[in-house]
C-alpha cells in the first residue's frame, strides 16, 4: 500500500494530517475495484466502511431502486463517501453506484475506531456533525423530490396544453379547408352561369364585359383551389404559394415564355391565411390586368413580384411591369390592388419610372 501514501496525503479529508496519521489511515486502507453500473452500496444498509476514489467516479442516488429515484450528486478522484454510516452508525442515507469503472479505498469500521479511540472527543464531535449532515441532508432531499415532482406535473400539463392547442389547430385547419372548398363550389358556379349568359348575347361589348368578368372570377377560383392544397397549421410557405399562382393564372391565360418574362424573387417567409388571401387576389388582379390588355409580344413585357422582409417587421410585395397605353387612361386592376391592400393589409403607393409601374404594399404580418 506504500502507492497510496502520496495519493492520501492529497485527499482533502486528510491533508492536515501528520505524515504519521497518514501512514496510519495507508496501512488500514484496502484497494477495491469496481464495474460501471456496480452497486457498491445500498441505501437503509449498515454501514461498517468509508470509501476514498482512486480513479473513477460513482454517482450518489436517493431511491434508487423506485420510480422517484433522484440522483444527488457525482463524486470523483479524491472524494469519500460512507463515512457518516462509520461515524454515527446509522444506516445508509443512499445508494451508491460505479458511473464508471473505479478503484476505491475502504476504511473498515473496527480500524477506523482503532484510529479515533485516543481521542474520543473527537469522536464525539464527529458523531454530532455526522447527525446534522444527515438531517441537513434529509432537508434538502426531500424538497428536491418536491420540485421534482411539481417540475414533473408542469411538464405533464404542458403536453396537454400542447396536445389541446394542436387539437384546436387541426380543427381550424380542417374548417378553413371546408370554407374554401365551399367557396370554390360557389365561384366555380358563377362562372358556369356566366359563361351561359356570355353565350346567349350576340352584343360584343356585353360578351367582353362577361368574359372580363368570367377571367376574373376564375383566376380567383384557381386560387382558392390553390390555398385549399397548401393551407396547413402552421401557415403558407411564400415563395411555393405564390409560384404556384402565378403558374395556375398564366396556364389559364395560356401565357407562354415568349410572351411575358415573369420574374419572382420571395424570401423564406410564412404566410398567415388572412394575409395569403389577400396577397393572392392582390397578384391574381395584376396579373389578370396585365394578361387582358396587352396587344402583342414585346422583349419589353417584362413582369416582376418581389416579396421580402425590411425594418420594424413589416413585409413588402412589389410587383412592376411596363407602362402601357391603358395605364393612360384608365386601370381598374390596380385601383381594386390600392383597395384590397388598404382595406386587408396595410399601405400601398406607387412609382411610375423610366417607362414602368411600381406597385408597394408594406404590411405587418400575422403570427
């Protein structure tokens, strides 16, 4: 045992001992090695020896072996335990496991007592100290399995809450679904009866007043089926929703490539429903508008849509093409934009430059 003098004389317990004491506590030390996951001692157990860690390390347990068990604490290289069970010879207060394979030092019981017998002074203030860490001890267990306990039924209430909140959420979701398909019903039913009176007029400005109209409405319904295929719980992806209008509304007007070059730029952004509804009608107008009036293919048709976050939290749709000779005179769709953006979102202006159309509509989202 002459390899434990250095080691002993190192341990905190001990080290204002005299050489001589620690000679003394060497030659009654005996080395024990244990597995990780090995009990090395029971809580309620008598206790008739301490333990000093070599290497390893050993985790401190309060019932262990029940459902509310609590881990206290990890002791390491240097540490004792087991030591107020050789002092007041009290039972175990806790169990003690390898957390890792460990080599430990044990003090018996009879050769402890051997070691204080000349001094039972001593021995009696230990016992009383001893009697105190344990009460001390007791305290603070107990209202750690308190906290435990209440921390336990937080978080079982919480996953309720969430399972309910997700509840309410599916159901939103799925009755949202049912209004919009409902709605589509209904659109698609309008342009039913309007493209029936459309074909019984032979007046040609009241047929292309009807088919504006029947356009117009369709685009909508085209819309309205694509929010029904994308509306989740957690909202509308932005750039998916509003390629996929832009797509839905040009294979409508059997816009091709060569036509119009239509260019988007969207920034990762959800979009609530009462902020995708009227963004979606919003561009459904312009591009309807625009699709309607032109003449011919020109390299100047060029359409862009930006949707992208900017200061104090607001989102910002810009959408811009080339003047026409129409927006001259008179422009209907973007009246019905200015409208639907003041009315639903938040502000709109516009810039007309080097030859173009600037329409900006800022508005704070919703969660």
């Amino acid at each position: 045992m002459s390899n434990f003098f250095e080691f002993l004389r190192g341990v905190p317990f001990f080290r204002s001992l005299p050489d001589s004491d620690i000679e003394t506590i060497k030659e009654t030390c005996r080395e024990k090695l244990y597995k990780t996951g090995d009990i090395i001692c029971n809580e309620g157990d008598i206790g008739d020896n301490l333990f000093i860690i070599v290497c390893g390390s050993v985790e401190i347990w309060k019932n262990y072996k029940t459902n509310n068990n609590d881990l206290l604490s990890v002791y390491g290289p240097g540490q004792l335990f087991g030591e107020l069970s050789l002092i007041d010879d009290s039972p175990r207060s806790a169990t003690v496991v390898a957390r890792q394979d460990c080599k430990l030092l044990s003090i018996q019981r009879d050769d402890f007592n051997e070691i204080t017998r000349p001094n039972p002074v001593s021995k009696s203030i230990m016992c009383y100290l001893s009697n105190m860490i344990r009460k001390r001890t007791e305290t603070f267990t107990q209202g750690l399995q308190i906290r435990n306990r209440k921390l336990q039924k937080a978080h079982e209430d919480r996953l309720k809450i969430e399972a309910k909140y997700n509840a309410a959420l599916l159901e939103k979701n799925n009755l949202l679904r049912k209004i919009h398909h409902q709605v589509s019903h209904n659109l698609e039913t309008i342009t039913n009866v309007l493209d029936i009176q459309a074909s019984l007029t032979d007046d040609k400005q009241m047929y292309k007043l009807y088919q504006k109209n029947f356009n117009r409405i369709k685009a909508m319904l085209l819309f309205h089926q694509a929010v029904c295929q994308m509306l989740n719980s957690s909202g509308t992806k932005a750039g998916i929703y509003i390629g996929r209008l832009v797509n839905e509304i040009c294979d409508f007007y059997e816009i091709q490539p060569d036509i119009f070059n239509i260019q988007i730029s969207v920034e990762n952004i959800m979009l609530h429903p009462q902020d995708a509804i009227p963004l979606g009608l919003i561009i459904n107008e312009f591009l309807s508008g625009t699709f309607q009036n032109f003449s011919q293919p020109d390299k100047d048709n060029l359409i862009q849509i930006s949707l992208k976050n900017i200061e104090g939290g607001e989102v910002e749709l810009s959408v811009s093409k080339h003047k026409s000779d129409l927006d001259e005179i008179e422009n209907p769709e973007l009246y019905i934009i200015k409208q639907l953006a003041d009315k639903h979102l938040g502000r709109s202006f516009q810039i007309e430059e080097d030859g173009k159309i600037w329409l900006f509509i800022r508005f704070i989202p919703r969660n």
